[in-house]
C-alpha cells in the first residue's frame, strides 16, 4: 500500500499551517513543553528528526548546540517550508517516508520523533532502523497521538455530554484492534494507524530499547482555568510520549 503524505494535500496543508500559526493550540501548551522536558543536553549532539516537519525544532537543536541535525519528511511542502525558512549548515533535510530511513548512513545520538508516529503503519520497522542508526547509550524520544485517541474509528461521538453539552467522559471502543483508522481533519480520509499501550511498548523492548520515561500530558490547574476548553484533557489524554534508551 502507498503511504499516504497527507500533508502535501493543499487543503490539509493550508488548515494545519493555520493551526499551528495560533499562539493557544495544543502543541505549544502541552506537547512542545513535554518535549523539551525529555530532551537531553543537545551539546555537541548528531539528532535525527523523523517527521520534522517545517523545520522549527531542527533548527531549535542547533540553537541548544547540536552539532549536527537531519530531519526527515514525506511531505514536500513542508520541507520547501524548513529550507526556506529553518535552514542551517548544520543541518540536513531529507524527504523520504520514515519507513526508509534504513537507506541513511551515519550514527546519531538522539532521535527524535514529534506527532508523526501514529501515521506509520510499520512501527516495528521503524523502531528497528531507529535502534540500527543510534550509537551506544542512545536516546529516542517520540510524542504520537494517544492510543485512546487514535482507536476512534471516524464514526459515532467521542464523547457523552450532559444536557448543556459539556463533556462528562470520553466514548471508547475497539481498543483492542488494532488496525488503519480514517478520520475527517481539514480533509476526509486522514489515515492513522491505531496500536495499544502495550504494543507500543512492547515492541520498543522487543527492539532493544530501555524505557526511561514515559509522560501523558494533561492541564494545570493554572492552564485549565485560563483556557477551560482544555479540561476535556482529565478525561483522556491526547498525546503519548516515551523516552527509551539503546
């Protein structure tokens, strides 16, 4: 089956350039923070990106002293995007889907992968090129969607609401399948492939990594009553984050 590059679809691209350009949005209150949280010292560091992207954090690496960055994307557009505008000497763009990353030579000391994972069908492949490519006492570092998220089918209401329509708890099926979801976002058809907490897992031991942390963002107090469209967050968790070391 063709991997989908759903981001170079104009209509997706436009919508989720726009999103991004908001200050308030769920990747700068919850996932970039978490992020940078697990990061090791980036000094004199080699970084591989999969899924970077439009480059902003290929570029912040560089900033916390990463020697050396190559980020990796499916998407055209978002790599015309990071050469435009993120470029650096120290740092490399490759477009290629990250199931292919087996094709890179070199070593890396941390991989980092941010909301891309959950759009590849074989994680077992990836996992094991990423293990392959790190030296000795490397890190991986990934955010995908949460497996309580991505089991949504595309069809029925994510949630149960009471009579003035907030959200009293979150609608869960089919957890245990695992299988390619298709949902609508900007576009129909938004392919993501859905695999249980122990999968995820599992199949990092199974490839040789260590888990070292493991995080499910959710609001403060502080953030909940400044943005309560957040609260649904105590319900379920959006994003999945693991730190494992080789």
């Amino acid at each position: 089956m063709a991997k989908q590059n759903i981001f170079d679809n104009e209509t997706f691209f436009t919508g989720y350039s726009k999103l991004r350009e908001c200050e308030v949005n769920e990747n700068n209150l919850f996932e970039l923070p978490t992020l940078r949280s697990l990061l090791p010292d980036l000094n004199g560091k080699r970084i591989l990106d999969l899924g970077c992207g439009t480059g902003e954090r290929c570029k912040d690496y560089v900033r916390h002293g990463a020697t050396a960055v190559t980020g990796v994307d499916i998407s055209e557009k978002m790599l015309a995007v990071a050469k435009a505008k993120n470029s650096d000497p120290n740092i490399t763009y490759l477009e290629m889907p990250m199931e292919d990353i087996g094709s890179i030579g070199g070593e890396f000391d941390v991989a980092i992968s941010s909301l891309a994972l959950h759009y590849v069908e074989d994680f077992q492949g990836v996992v094991k090129n990423i293990y392959r490519l790190l030296c000795d006492g490397g890190i991986f570092i990934f955010s995908q969607e949460h497996p309580l998220t991505t089991c949504y089918s595309g069809t029925g209401d994510r949630w149960t609401r009471d009579e003035n329509g907030n959200k009293i708890h979150a609608n869960l099926a089919n957890y245990c399948v695992e299988k390619r979801n298709e949902s609508t976002w900007f576009v129909e058809g938004v392919q993501r492939y859905h695999r249980m907490f122990s999968t995820i897992v599992n199949t990092l031991v199974d490839g040789g990594f260590k888990i070292l942390r493991i995080e499910e963002p959710y609001p403060t107090e502080e953030i909940a009553q400044k943005y309560p469209e957040y609260r649904d967050l105590f319900h379920r968790p959006d994003f999945l984050f693991v730190k494992a070391g080789k």
